[in-house]
C-alpha cells in the first residue's frame, strides 16, 4: 500500500471498533497531524477523540518522524483547534525503529525527547516557512498530555485484531475461518418462538391431536428427541451466521440464505403425507445443497438444516409449501 491507500485501510479498519460515534480521515494538506480520527463522542474534536497517525515508509518509523507526528497534533491542540487526543496511535506496517520504540514504552522520557528535540524534530516542520517554539501555551498542552497514551499498531497488532477480518475479506478475500460451533440454551428462548410453534403443529398434525406448546413434545417419547435436533440444527445454523455476519459481511449471509432457500424450494412445494413428512423431505434435501462461495466449505448438514428453521423463524418461508 502507498501512503493513501494505508490511510483508507485504516479508516475502514477503525469503522469497525468498538467505542466510536464516527471515524473521519483527514488527508492531504492541511489535517494537522491527523490522519485517520475516531470520536468518541458527538463532541467530536470538543471531546475526546482517538488519533491513528499512519506511516507508510519503506523502513521503520524513525525518531525524529515520531517525535513530529506528537508534536503537530499538540501544536495545534494548543492553537484551539481541537482538544488534545485522548489517545495516539502510530499505525506503521513496519514498525517503529528502536529509539522510537523504546520511547513509546518510556511515556516520561517520551515527553523530554519531545521538549529537548523540538527544535530539530519539529519546529521548522510544522507550518512551512515558519520557526515554532515552545510558548507558555503549547508547553500546557505537552505538560497536561498523557504520554503514557502513545501506542504502536504494527501489522501483526493489526492482523490480530478481530474487527480486521470483515477488512480483509472485504479487500483481499481473506478466508474468516471456521466458526464457532453452537450451544443449545436448556430454555427456549422467546427468539425461538416462530419456528418452534411451527413444529408443535406438525407434531400435533401428525398425531390427530395438538399440543399444547414445546414442552408437551419434549415429553413426547418419539417427538421430543425429534424437536431436540431441530433445536440444535437452529442454534448450528444460528453460530454460523453470527460469526460470517460480524467477519465477513452481511450480503454473503443473505446469499447463504438465499441458495438454501432455493435449494430446497420444489421439495417444499412438493406433496407429502402431512407437515412433519414435508419438513423432513426438506431437511434431506437441504443437506445436498451445495451452496456457492466463501462459506461453502463451512456449510455443515446441520446448518443448512437449520438455516430452513431460521427462514421460517424470519418468516421468509412456510413448511406449507410457500
């Protein structure tokens, strides 16, 4: 990535963490020192804010560079432009050199360094044509600053971070991996509701006589252990699109969706003996889809069996054959 592309990655990448209100880049002349900003609040640049300063060279970031990037964002902070950041990110793929590094970790010996190299560091460097000294003003903002709030986002730092994956699939089409299996809640729980009602009237079909709710099929001797399976099929199918949801993107779910839906749509318009035998038909046939993309490998028979149970739980499709 060149300089700007590392900028839009970033902004992308901080959309996806948690604690912001909204994430603003600033680019090119004029963004005093600030790159990619996330506000923690409607206050914006009134509160708190986080500063991702992102370096793109082709070594590590060097001291002097370090000490320019802290220095603009406190010059101007000092001049009212905005509030001091709450935090200071360096986001650069190749690291820190060891003198940059070594200070990050020494947030005292930050601040000297700061104050002592000012004149070379960033002085001459911040407004073109123009020699800044430290006045009474911007030696409160650098005194009042949490230097112990100057972090390092290297690529491993990033890669490691779980709001990365949505970015990487998005840009690279980076494999999420394998999600995490489902647990079965021992209480049914009121999102259930749909599909478990749908499934008492089909036990209740099939024996001439209806039950009175989920709990009367549990005791059921030949039902009960049926309705448990259908369970875990909604909470398989339930893990798996929480996790492709929150790591790959809504529309590849909706398409996951949707080839299941299609899959099994002329057997569930097909005739068959009552409810309970069409759900069964559909549930062999759904576990022969073989659905297209990113999340096929990961399409266990479980869950493209219970993606039907949340189709009908969404209300998308009925087991009477629509």
């Amino acid at each position: 990535m060149d300089d700007d592309e590392l900028e839009q990655f970033c902004r992308e990448w901080v959309d996806g963490l948690p604690g912001y209100v909204e994430v603003h880049r600033f680019a090119g002349p004029g963004d005093k020192g600030r790159d990619v900003v996330g506000f923690v609040t409607t206050q914006r640049h009134e509160g708190p804010w986080d500063n991702y300063q992102c370096k793109q060279y082709r070594e590590r970031l060097g001291l002097n560079d370090g000490l320019l990037a802290v220095g603009k964002v406190l010059y101007w902070a000092s001049r009212g432009e905005f509030t001091a950041p709450r935090r200071f990110y360096f986001v650069a793929p190749k690291g820190l050199n060891q003198k940059l590094a070594a200070l990050v970790d020494k947030p005292s010996e930050f601040k000297q360094s700061l104050i002592d190299k000012w004149d070379i560091a960033c002085g001459g460097k911040i407004i073109s044509g123009q020699k800044i000294t430290i006045d009474a003003a911007l030696q409160a903002v650098i005194e009042a600053f949490d230097f112990m709030s100057i972090f390092k986002v290297t690529v491993d730092e990033m890669l490691k971070d779980p709001a990365i994956k949505p970015l990487l699939f998005k840009k690279y089409g980076a494999d999420p991996g394998d999600y995490p299996k489902g647990t079965v809640p021992a209480d049914v729980g009121a999102e259930e509701q749909r599909y478990l009602r749908a499934m008492v009237e089909a036990y209740g079909e099939r024996e001439n006589s209806a039950f009175a709710d989920h709990e009367a099929v549990f005791a059921h001797s030949v039902h009960g252990p049926d309705l448990r399976d259908h369970r875990e099929r909604y909470f398989e199918a339930d893990a798996f699109q929480k996790f492709y949801r929150d790591n790959t993107s809504p529309e590849v779910i909706a398409t996951f969706r949707k080839e299941i839906h299609f899959g099994i749509k002329s057997t569930l318009k097909t005739t068959a003996a009552d409810t309970l035998a069409r759900i069964d038909a559909v549930m062999a046939q759904a576990s022969t889809v073989s659905p297209a993309g990113p999340l096929a490998k990961y399409a266990y028979v479980p869950v493209k069996q219970g993606i039907c149970h949340h189709l009908v739980n969404d209300d998308e499709m009925s087991w009477s054959g629509s």
